[in-house]
C-alpha cells in the first residue's frame, strides 16, 4: 500500500454526492519550491574556560539578481497582435467591399447580355419575309404580278436556282459567270 504524504493524509478527497461540491483539497507546492527555514551554520564546538565568542547577527542571504523586467516585452506582444487583428480586419473589409462591387457589375453584364439577346431576337423577327411584306404594305408597296416568272423544271428558260447568284457580301467576278 502506498503511504500518503503528510498533506495528503490530513484532507482526503471524498467521492462528491449528487449535487454536491467536491472537497476542498489544498494545493500543494511541488517540493523543489517550497520555502525552506534558514538552518544555522553548525556551531564549532568551543573549549572549556576559553573566552565566548561574540554572537553575530544571522547572515542574510544575498539578494537574488533582477530579472528584466516583463511588462514591455508582454506590452509588446499584445501591441503586434492588437496591430496583426486592426490589420486583418482593414484587409477583410476592403476585400469585402470589392467583392460586392464585382458582384454589382457581373449583374450589369448579365443583364447587358440579356438586353442584347432580346434586340437581336426582335431583329430577327422584323427580318423574316412575313414582317418584310407587311412592313412594305404599310408604306403602299405591292408585289408586281404580272412580272411573275415561276421557274418550271424541263423547260429551256428555266434555270437552277444557283445561277446567276453569289453568295451574300461577294461581288460577281466578270468572265467566269459567278
């Protein structure tokens, strides 16, 4: 069985009940730091009938050298962190702003786009031979019927349909009948 140390043998902890607080158990310093009570030099054993030494006030111990000083260092630290933080939040808060006003102008471009792809459909639909007839009968315009040539398959002056055509934005090359 182990043996207890004299402060652990004067308080022992007890299991705590339901609701209770646990008991009270002094904290103990490690042994390295405990005070320890000035013992006296040993004392020389002195001759019968020789005169007595005078008696000397104790020796006090030297004193302990000073440490440097810890509150500029820890008033150091705390600043660069303090200016680590302000820093950071600045940094966020730029960050941030930018990305609401990128978010701003992709939807002005969305919406850019959107208009575009609407003007490009309505042209398409005033370019169509429907809206091109009607358009031309609203400004007195009417189709020749007597100029008519209906082009029929087999007959000599029909001709195919790619004759005499170049495609759209080229001009005819003279001689070579394109």
């Amino acid at each position: 069985m182990r043996q207890l140390t004299r402060s652990e043998s004067d308080v022992r902890r007890t299991a705590p009940s339901r609701g209770a607080r646990p008991a009270y158990v002094p904290r103990t310093m490690p042994q390295g730091h405990r005070p320890r009570p000035a013992r006296p030099a040993p004392a020389k054993p002195v001759p019968v009938g020789a005169p007595a030494a005078p008696v000397a006030a104790p020796a006090v111990a030297a004193p302990r050298p000073a440490r440097a000083p810890r509150a500029p260092f820890v008033l150091l630290v705390v600043g660069l962190l303090c200016g680590g933080l302000v820093s950071l939040l600045l940094l966020n808060t730029v960050l941030a702003r930018d990305s609401f006003e990128l978010s701003k102008l992709r939807a002005d471009i969305n919406l850019s786009h959107q208009q575009k792809e609407e003007l490009e459909h309505t042209n398409m639909l005033l370019e169509m031979p429907a809206a091109v007839a009607d358009k031309g009968e609203l400004q007195g315009l009417n189709p020749d019927w007597n100029k008519l040539n209906p082009l029929i398959p087999g007959q000599p002056t029909s001709r195919t349909a790619s004759d005499g055509q170049t495609l759209a934005g080229q001009e005819p090359v003279p001689g070579t009948g394109r």
